[in-house]
C-alpha cells in the first residue's frame, strides 16, 4: 500500500508521549517567481535524473546509480531556505542535491561517466562528488557516515561563530545506525547549528521502515536527546521550504540542532540495478499520479493561470536542452590521465 | 591493631608515586573513607582514603616526596588507645624491604630510556635541550601549534576537566578553554565522524582516543571518510587532522588494550602513519602532524609515557614526516624497528657491542610513507637486517620492510632477513604469559646473532 503523506505532526521534546500532536499545517504561501523556479528546479532534476538512468542503461555510467525521482521537492525546498555560507551533505543518492546547490550539470554528469571534466576529476563516481565552492560536503557511500559528518559541519560554524547552519540529509535507513545518535547527542550537547533531514522514502534499499524500524514515526527519533521534531509532506514543496525556513531560523539563533522527517517516495530502484520487486506497481503508480512534487506544482502554475501549456512545455524544452548539452559533455570529455592515478592520495607538502 | 599504609598501585603501569599532599597530620581521628592523601600517579593524582577507623599514628613520606615505590610504607593508622610506643613489631624505616616484597612484575616495570639525542645537523649551533617527558613533548607539541592557529583543537574523551586519561592533555584546559579543549561523550563512531566534518570544513582538529584500541569504534570515519575524500573529490576537500592517542601493549591489561595498530592503519592509502620513539621525535612529529594537511595517524607508547629524552629547546622544532633517523651507527647488522621495540633494538645493540657484533639501529618514526632510502643505505652497509616489532608477525610493518628489502636490496643481503615480534596470540592477562607474548631481549639477541652467522641456530 501506498503511504500517503500524512499531515504535518511535531513533537517538542520533554514533555510526556501523548504530546505528539497533529499541527494545522496553514497553507504555505509563495510568490509567483518562486513557485515558477521550483518548478524549473525539480524538472531540471527530474530530467536530469532521467537522463542518467538512459545512460546507465547504455553502459556510459558504471557501479552504482542512485536516483532521485520523486523526491525532488525535499532538497528543492530545503535549499530555497538557505544561503551563501551554508553546508549541505547528503548519502550517495546525490545528484540533485549537487544541482540545487547551482553546480553546473555538465560537470556532475561527467562525474557519472567518469571523465576527467568531472566534478571529482573521474576518480569519485555517482556517489562521492563535493564542491567547497558551493558547500556541498559529499555525496558519501557509508550509510549514516555522512550524519557525523555534517554535525561537524555544523561544529565548525558554531567554532567559527558565523550563523550558518549545516543541512544533514539522510534517508531512513541510515536511522538505525547508531552514529546517528551519537551524532544527536553531540548535536544537542554543544547546541550545534544541524538541521537532520531524514528523507524517508519508505524503503531502505528492498526493506519498508516497518520491517527495520521499531519506532516508523522517524520524526520522534531525536526526542531522548531533547532535539524537536516535525514531520512533513516532502512531497510538497511549499510545505518543505515552509518548515525549511523555521529550521533555518532556530539554528541561526543558536537554538538548533532541528530534525525534519521528509516523508516521500522513490519512483525508481534502490538503485539502477534494483528491480524493486519489494513493492507493487500500484502503489508506485498511485503516488506518482497523487503525489507526484512536479505535477502538484504544475497545478498550481496552471490553475493560477501563471503559466500557460505552452509557457511549461517551453520551459520543458530548455531544460531538456540543457541536460542534452550536458550529456554531450560528459561523454565526448575525456577519460582521466593514467597519471591521474596516483594524485590526490595525499596533499602535497 | 595498628594498620600498616603502604603506597597503592592506582594504574597498570604505575610503579612509583609523588605524595602531593597529606590531607590529615599525625594525631587526627580518622573514619573509613576519609582522605588521607593525594598522590600523583603517572596519569593523575588521586586521592588516598582510609579503610578503617582510628587515629593518624604517623607519617612516613613527606608531602611534596617524588619516586615513592608502589608498596611502600607511608603512613600507620592507631587504634584509639595505642600508641607508637606500644608497637614495638613495626620498623618504621622498612622501605627497601617492602619494595623488595611489593615490586611490580617484570612485565611491568619499564627500564630506562636510552636517550636519544636529535642530530646536531639541522639545529642552529650551540643549541640546548630540555630533559623532558614523552607526556610532556606531545603537550608542548599541541599547545605551541595551538597558540600559532586557532583553527587547531582537541577533542576526546576526558581532555579537558580531567587533564586527559594519560595525563598528556594536561593544562591545555586553563590556557585555551573549552571552546578549543573538548570533551567529547564515549563515542567514538561518532566525535570521529564530527571531526572528519569539522576538518573538511578548514578546521584541524587533533582527536584523542584513550586508546587505540577504542579507534576500532571509528576505523569506518578513519578509512572511509578520513583517508579518501581527498582522492574522491579530486583534490578539493582536505581532511587536516590528527589521530593520536596510546597504542601497542600497556600492562597486564589483557587483550583488549594490548595491541599494536600500526599495520592496519599502514595499509590504507590516504593516511600518514606515524609511531615515534623519543621524546624529541614525539614533539617534532606531532608538530608537524599538525601542521599537516592530510589526515595523520599519531601513535603513541603508553610504556614511554613517563620517559625523559632531550628535547631542542628551539623555536618551533620540528621533525619531517616521512624521515627514518638512524639512531646509533654500526657496521655489523641493521635493527630496524619504531616506537617502543627501538628501545629494545638499542638495548639489544648495547649489549652485543660487548661481544663484538656492532649493530646499527634505524629508527623507522613515520610507517607511511616508509623512508626505505634510509633502510636500503644502512643494509648496504651492514647486508643483515633485523626488524623489530611490538606487535604481531602476520601482515606486520616487519613484514613490510622484510619483503621490500629482499625487491630492492636482495643482492646487498648476506642473510635472510629475521622479524622479531611479540607472539601470534591475543595478549595474556597473566603476568608470565605476558611477557612470553612481548617480543623478548633474548630472541632479539638470538636473530642478530643468526644473521650474523655468530651461535645461536647457525
């Protein structure tokens, strides 16, 4: 069955169980500019997206290919929520993350090819692309490696004493590992600037949360260790960025760490090489049909008569064009140097 | 009945204490569980209650008394009612007997250190040099990098408030605050991973594991996330930070606080593994550790915490990475070893010195990268070569060195080259059993001479 998203619940810690409530989620509001770039944003990935998994199937990307459709508007919202100076980290399933972060999609397509134009020179796959530039910190193949990681992230903007805060992503597979508490008992220890995003898209790899989660409402996980917790619709965009933008605040008022249950779904495989034979096609049908981050928007746009037919399937055009131009790249840009080999092992002193 | 108080054991390695202080004088009424004493113990000081009710009948060792053997006479608890007088049974100047009665195993105790002195050739002339602890190196190390960059702190647990496990975080607390000095929670996965981030994002932290043996918790956030984001990323994210802490056979701890890592952590591309012997090296290395970009493996020696080496008292000294030192020159057989086991190779050569062998000792200080140049010179010399491990045989840094040397200098060798190390068994508890474990003087003595074609099996 599928899981709809349900409405929005939080839980504040220290108080007795029966204070999980459910909130009125008010209807998040945004301007018509902003609902016209999240809109182009989740095409860009979902096409993006697309585009790799043609690839894949052509042998042009190797290994592992984790892709992110469906849950476009979770990181689509998160990141309209941030600001220069902020560090985001996320698991393997990286790619729109690395595009929401403004990365050039040619550099990161040739990263999946394997080429020396790639954002990691070739040498990093799919799964482990970084740019400082734009405070994206991995793309991290552990599972629930990366959630120490971005709490020292974090560790260094509290150190810094700038107001930046650290967007830890990860999915609800990595909840049951144990460096995730320990990573929030640090967190809410020194009062660390992390916003936990649990991006639960119902399935780690070909096991639902209720066959590996003893507690499923992921949101309550950080209540033993006094961090607040709030479940949203992640398909929806406007609800993430609203609950995006109260995270962001606490934090920089010094008042995180924060922990954000996404609830969404995954279109695709675990990965490319899934055949996701752990759930019905109905139930992949029936979120996609109802659920589904682009259309809701899509909807929107048109029934507000902000853009018509023609408008979105011009924009459908650009974009195609640009992940066109960006698989053109990736795969006429050449394989890394032999030499390449043995560089970047150690920083040179 | 008078009570007989004589100075507690209150670490595995501790062999002598310091009486910081009395906290009672002769004559005070004492109940169980009063404190009687501080006494400064190779990692701490602790406080000294009474078991037992009476009256403080007499004090034995002043305050402020250094080197106190464990087992030593200190202190006589009356019982209300007697005095010193009546008991005529205690001889109140028995030390050396007591010692003699309550001396630590063998295992235990650790000889002096041979003193290693660094080579004049890099230091400005008419240099000279503190006699300073291996503790008190690694300390001055990490506060002189701290007072030069702000962005360098250290975490671990019990580095602060505590003054560290090991005494070797000590007064870095006062000078530069909880901001920079971190105690973490016991939770290594975790405060590992924390500073991995921390480090990606500019910072250079230093993280204490009480042990090496608790970096286990964290080998995924040193392999994996440490050692290879540098290479994954193509050279954007750095991870400038050090691991440090005690490593090897402490003692009598048994086998889950016995064992040496450096090969494991030797195996990984990406990471610098460094494992110094003296004083001067511990300092120099752990600056340069430091200052380092890339993610560095400090390993430390419980067992030469407490040893006092010269160090150069100049400015900012340093130590490369990656820099063999041959510590003591000869022309009969090469020793090669690190950390502790260099103490071993140079007792070893000392004592063949008086039957003719004249032994050369390198000291390999960095384990990655290996400097093979500096042990490829020395068997061109000498054409034998023994290695020297405090630590297991299988897939050892010996094993390292033996197999490189036979690839790169087979035709300088005159015999095969011979790993001496501590047996292929998990540490004993048991004192006789742990010292069959650790590499012995006697086999040491044994391969040199089989190398040198000089008795044993030959």
């Amino acid at each position: 069955m599928a899981k709809k998203p349900s409405p929005r619940k939080s839980v504040k810690s220290g108080k007795p169980t029966a204070r999980r409530k459910n909130v009125k989620a008010k209807t998040p509001e945004a301007t018509n500019e902003e609902l016209i770039e999240y809109y182009k944003t989740m095409l860009m990935m979902r096409r993006f997206e697309e585009k790799a998994g043609q690839m894949y199937g052509m042998g042009l990307i190797g290994g592992f290919c984790h892709l992110y459709i469906g849950q476009e508007a979770v990181v689509t919202g998160i990141q309209a929520a941030l600001k220069d100076g902020d560090s985001i980290l996320t698991s393997y399933r990286d790619h729109a993350h690395m595009l929401a972060c403004g990365i050039d999609p040619k550099i990161i397509l040739a990263e999946l090819t394997g080429r020396a134009d790639g954002i990691s020179s070739g040498k990093g796959g799919s799964m482990h692309m970084f740019s400082v530039e734009k405070g994206f910190f991995g793309g991290h193949g552990i599972v629930g490696a990366q959630v120490p990681i971005g709490t020292g992230l974090a560790f260094a903007h509290k150190y810094r004493k700038s107001d930046n805060v650290s967007v830890t992503y990860f999915g609800d597979g990595a909840v049951n590992q144990g460096q995730v508490y320990e990573s929030f008992n640090m967190a809410r220890l020194w009062n660390l600037p992390v916003i936990f995003i649990i991006e639960n898209n119902q399935y780690a790899m070909g096991t639902s949360l209720e066959r590996a989660s003893s507690e499923i409402e992921l949101y309550r996980r950080g209540e033993s260790f006094k961090i607040d917790g709030e479940m949203v619709d992640g398909m929806d965009v406007l609800a993430v960025k609203e609950a995006a933008d109260r995270a962001v605040a606490t934090c920089r008022q010094g008042k995180g760490p924060v922990l954000i249950e996404m609830k969404t779904y995954r279109y695709r495989g675990h990965s490319m090489s899934d055949p996701a034979k752990y759930r019905s096609k109905e139930e992949v049908s029936k979120m996609r049909s109802e659920s589904d981050p682009i259309d809701q928007i899509k909807r929107r746009l048109l029934d507000g008569k902000l853009l018509s037919e023609d408008q979105l399937k011009k924009i459908d055009k650009e974009i195609k064009a640009v992940v066109s131009e960006a698989a053109e790249f990736a795969q006429n840009s050449p394989e890394p140097d032999p030499s390449e080999l043995y560089t970047d092992i150690l920083v040179a002193e | 009945m008078s009570v007989e108080i004589l100075l507690p054991a209150m670490s595995p390695t501790m062999t002598e204490g310091t009486i910081a202080k009395w906290t009672v004088k002769e004559g005070d009424k004492l109940s169980a569980g009063d404190i009687i004493a501080e006494i400064e113990t190779d990692k701490a000081t602790m406080e000294l209650e009474t078991d037992e009710d009476g009256i403080m009948g007499k004090i034995l060792v002043a305050d402020g008394a250094e080197g106190i053997a464990v087992g030593t006479l200190i202190a006589i608890i009356l019982e209300e009612g007697e005095d010193l007088g009546t008991i005529s049974t205690i001889n109140l100047n028995p030390r050396e007997e007591r010692i003699a009665e309550n001396k630590p195993s063998e295992a235990q105790a650790v000889s002096a250190p041979i003193n290693i002195v660094p080579l004049q050739d890099d230091l400005p002339e008419g240099t000279t040099y503190n006699n300073i602890t291996v503790r008190e190196a690694l300390r001055d190390a990490m506060a002189e990098e701290m007072r030069l960059d702000d962005t360098v702190f250290v975490m671990g647990e019990e580095v602060a408030e505590y003054q560290g496990a090991y005494k070797v975080t000590q007064n870095l607390l006062a000078e530069f605050g909880s901001e920079r000095v971190i105690d973490t929670p016991i939770t290594e996965h975790g405060f590992t991973g924390l500073a991995v981030g921390a480090a990606m994002a500019g910072l250079k932290p230093i993280v204490e594991y009480m042990t090496f043996n608790f970096a286990m918790q964290a080998m995924d956030h040193i392999v994996n996330s440490a050692a290879k984001t540098n290479y994954m990323s193509g050279g954007q994210i750095r991870c400038p930070m050090v691991f440090r802490g005690p490593n090897g056979a402490a003692s009598r701890v048994g086998a889950q606080h016995s064992q040496n890592y450096a090969s494991w952590f030797a195996h990984i591309p990406g990471l610098i593994v460094i494992a110094p012997y003296s004083a001067a090296d511990c300092k120099g290395l752990l600056k340069s550790a430091i200052k380092s970009e890339n993610p560095v493996i400090f390993l430390e020696n419980e067992m030469v915490y407490g040893q006092s080496f010269d160090v150069p008292a100049v400015d900012d000294y340093t130590v490369p990475i990656g820099k063999a030192a041959v510590v003591r020159t000869g022309s009969d057989v090469t020793l090669i070893s690190y950390s502790i086991g260099v103490k071993f190779a140079l007792e070893a050569a000392e004592k063949l010195a008086l039957e003719g062998i004249d032994a050369e000792v390198v000291d390999l200080r960095t384990l990655r990268p290996l400097d093979m140049d500096t042990v490829i010179a020395s068997v061109q010399k000498t054409n034998r070569a023994v290695c020297i491990e405090e630590g297991w045989i299988s897939c050892s840094i010996s094993s390292e060195i033996s197999a490189r040397l036979m690839e790169d200098a087979f035709d300088y060798l005159d015999a095969p080259v011979i790993r001496v190390t501590n047996e292929d068994v998990p540490m004993p508890y048991a004192a006789n059993l742990e010292k069959l474990a650790v590499v012995s003087q006697e086999r040491i003595i044994k391969a040199i001479k089989s190398v040198c074609y000089k008795g044993g099996d030959q």
